[in-house]
C-alpha cells in the first residue's frame, strides 16, 4: 500500500502542474509547478528514496531515456535534423557568454570553490550537477557537496518561468504568420515523409502483427545499438546523441513508426517516469543547505543569463532567428531533455488547439530546443564538468 501511496503522490504533482500550466496558459510552466511541489514534499515528509519506492529506479530511468530520445527521432526527418547547426551554435556561445561573465566577475567576488562547484551545474543541467556531485565527493571536499544542487534547485526556479515566456513569445509570432497564410504555412512544414505504407513494406509483418510490443522491441534494438556504438568508441559520441541521430535514420528508411512510442500507447508513462527521477535530485537539498549560498547563486544566475542574452542576441539576425528563439536555445543549457520538450510542447498545447497549428509551432520550435539541449546538456556538460572539477 506504501508504494500506492507515494506513486499517488507522483501523478497528483504531475497533474497539478499541468492544470496550472493550462489555468494559466503555460505562464506558470507545469515542470515548474511540479518541481515545487517535490522540493516542498523532501523538505516536509517525503521519504528521500521516494522514487525507489514507486519502482522509478536507475535502470528502468536509462531504459526511459533510451527509448524517448530514439522516439524523438521518429517525430524529425534528416533534412530536418541537420539544419539545427545553428540552434547548435547560438546554444553553445551562450554557454560561453556564461563562462565569460561568472569565471570574471563571479570569481571576483566569491570563493573560487563556489564559484567552480556551481557553474558547471548552470550550464549542463543535471547532468553537470550530477557530475560535480560525484566528482566532488570523490575529491573529499565534503563541505561543498550540496552546492551544485543548489544550483541546480535555484535555477530553475528561474529558467523554467523564462523560457516559458521566451516560447510563447517566439510561438505568438510564428501564429501571426501561420494566420496570414495556413495553406502557405502548412506547406513549408518540412514533413518529407514517405507514405507509410510503402515505407514499412520491408520492416513489417502486417498490420495485424503492428501491435505495442513489436515497436517498443523495435525501438528499444536502435536504443541498445546506440549505447553499443557509443561504448565502442570509447564514448567519444555521447550515447544520447546517437540516440536521436539514429532514430531520426531508422524512421527514415522505415524501420521505426511515425511518432513511435504514442503509436505504442506509452510516451506518457515513460516521460513521466523519466521527469519523476530528475525531480528526485531535489531530494540532496535542504532550506539550510540553500539559504546558505542562496544570495551568491542568484547573483551567478543572473551573471549567466545576462552573458547568454548578449551572445544571443548578438547572433539571432545573422542565423535567422528571432531574439527569443535564439534565446530560448541558449537558455537549453540549464535543463536539457526532457525539460526542453516538456515545456516546449505545453506552451504550443495551451497556444492552440489546432492540430495543424500546433505542427506548424512544434516545427519550427522543438528541434531547435532540442539539437541545443543536446549540445549543451549531453556534451558540452561533459567536457566543462571534467574540465572544473580538475581545478577545484
């Protein structure tokens, strides 16, 4: 009955963040909403092995991971996926702009190890933050343990809301052009799709056999290759990265199904799971723990933000983009996946309920929000993790 209880608890945060993310048109982000609801939950009278006890342990978090990012792939096309080059680089000078003012002015005015514990965190997301967590520890430095955390707790109290606003401004101007023209529109939605059937005559069995089972199977065969890949190489090409890359190729030739894991009936239970786990970091935190360095992570917060606005807004007109979507890209660094696709897709759902409006805004948005998240939070996090914890 405990665990009942607690996985109760799991899906009531989810929902209340969705029913005041739709209260209030995606101004109050979901993940957000939900993400408070946790923190409030660990500080109170949650169990810190809450996602133990509701089965959403490590290894079914990597089996999540796994399939969600290939499933990604079969909502893209090639052509698709390699015109992000430049969400790529607007995402990576961001990270940059960061470095530039926190190492300058953050290490004037604070201790060099907070300073060091902490940026990592703002420009990798939780993959940065569990890094120097384990780093960290691994070098004795107990004192400064809890301090990626806070980092990782603090930000996004912030970014969740901004990139929020960033998106929904950048969706208003994409429904101003959807508006003057739907047909034209619609039409420059890159959407080369074979039709199906023709495109799954050598990988089927038939209708009758397509069943949930058989795409999970299939998509699961191009996660496992992925992560084999990766090791082979000696992780030289994150694993997470193939991921996408591969399953943006299998859909391509027509081994994996449009929109897959919809298709098998269990993208929401997967992300769920998946998002429930992150949330779970919040558990290493305490009011104390923050309080104590609160005012100083802010104010490196605001110091990165600000070095990502200027390098955003520097390139947003050479790459074609507008100011808040090259924003939004650069603001990618502090969450990553899944946090960039859940908040980009709840800011199109509560915009529109057009289908194929809501297409039009998906296409040109989320790939853009998910090839950054992908350079910042899944390699770049990497190299300035490792590359900070050398120094402390």
């Amino acid at each position: 009955m405990e665990n009942l209880l607690f996985f109760c608890f799991v899906m009531a945060a989810m929902f209340i963040g969705e029913w005041i993310s739709t209260r209030t048109k995606s101004w109050i982000p979901s993940i957000f909403v939900t993400a408070l609801i946790f923190l409030i939950g660990f500080w109170t009278v949650l169990p810190k092995d809450l996602i133990e006890k509701v089965s959403y342990s490590t290894p079914f978090v990597n089996i999540c991971i796994g399939l969600l990012l290939v499933h990604l792939g079969t909502l893209m096309n090639l052509k698709k996926l390699l015109q992000q080059w430049k969400a790529v680089c607007i995402a990576l000078i961001g990270v940059a702009g960061t470095m530039l003012l926190t190492l300058s002015v953050g290490l004037a005015f604070f201790g060099k190890n907070l300073v060091l514990a902490t940026v990592p965190t703002l420009t990798g997301g939780l993959v940065s933050a569990a890094l120097m967590t384990q780093g960290i520890k691994s070098v004795g430095l107990t004192a400064i343990v809890a301090y990626p955390v806070s980092m990782f707790v603090v930000h996004h109290i912030v970014s969740f809301p901004l990139i929020s606003l960033m998106l929904k401004q950048e969706g208003h101007r994409l429904q101003k052009v959807y508006a003057s023209d739907p047909a034209k529109a619609q039409a420059s939605v890159i959407n080369e799709k074979t039709d199906e059937s023709k495109r799954h005559q050598f990988f089927s069995f038939g209708k009758d056999y397509e069943t949930s089972a058989f795409i999970i199977a299939k998509v699961a065969i191009i996660a496992a290759g992925s992560y084999w890949i990766s090791d082979l190489l000696g992780g030289a090409i994150n694993a997470n990265v193939l991921c996408l890359i591969f399953g943006v190729i299998f859909h391509e030739i027509g081994f994996l199904d449009d929109n897959a894991m919809n298709k098998a009936g269990v993208f929401n239970w997967l992300m769920y799971g998946l998002l429930a786990y992150i949330l779970a970091e919040l558990n290493a935190t305490t009011p104390q723990t923050i309080g104590q360095i609160l005012l100083q992570v802010i104010t490196l917060i605001v110091l990165g933000l600000i070095g990502m606005f200027i390098a955003s807004f520097l390139l947003a007109k050479p790459f074609g983009m507008s100011r808040q979507m090259a924003f939004a890209c650069s603001l990618t660094a502090l969450c990553g996946f899944p946090s960039d696709y859940i908040l980009t897709t709840d800011v199109v759902n509560n915009l529109t309920k057009d289908k194929q409006e809501q297409i039009f805004l998906l296409d040109n948005m989320l790939p853009k929000m998910l090839v950054g998240g992908f350079a910042t939070v899944s390699v770049a996090a990497v190299f300035i993790a490792s590359f900070f914890l050398k120094l402390l």
